[in-house]
C-alpha cells in the first residue's frame, strides 16, 4: 500500500482522482432526481435523466480517452528508450 502513489504513477492516480469525483457528482445528482420526482414536472424528469445519461456517457468516453492517450504515450516513450538501447 504504500507504492500506491509513487513519482511514476502519480498522473494515473490523479486521474482516477478526477473520474471518482466526477462519478460522485453524478450519483448525487441520481439521489437528488430520484429523491424529488414526484414535486417535479414530467418533463423536467425527462431533462434530468436525459443530462444524467449524457454525463454518463461522456464520462465512459472521456475516461476510456484519457486512459488511451496515457497508454499510448507510455508505449512510444518505452519504444524510444528501446531504440536508444539498441543503438548504444
């Protein structure tokens, strides 16, 4: 537990950091519709689960982005010291 977040390491626990609290974000919104849909109009509901099912989808997107950017730049600069070894 203590090498949960090291030097290497931080920007990923920072970024799941940023995803965790955006999910809080969304599950307080969840509890608040849901706990007031009967004082609420019809289609104020419809609006709310509507942005609810956006925010959700735009975080499995944009998590999936940003995690797929840090692969990828991990993998180039691993292919980069790879040549480096090679040629020396």
């Amino acid at each position: 537990m203590k090498n949960f977040i090291t030097k290497e390491n931080i920007w990923y626990r920072l970024q799941q950091l940023i995803i965790f609290l955006l999910h809080l974000v969304l599950l307080k919104w969840m509890f608040y519709t849901l706990s007031n849909t009967g004082k609420m109009q019809t289609m104020e509901v419809f609006y709310h689960f509507f942005g609810m099912s956006l925010m959700g989808a735009a975080l499995i997107r944009g998590s999936a982005y940003w995690a797929n950017h840090h692969y990828v730049k991990e993998l180039k600069l691993k292919s980069q010291n790879l040549n480096k070894e090679s040629e020396s």
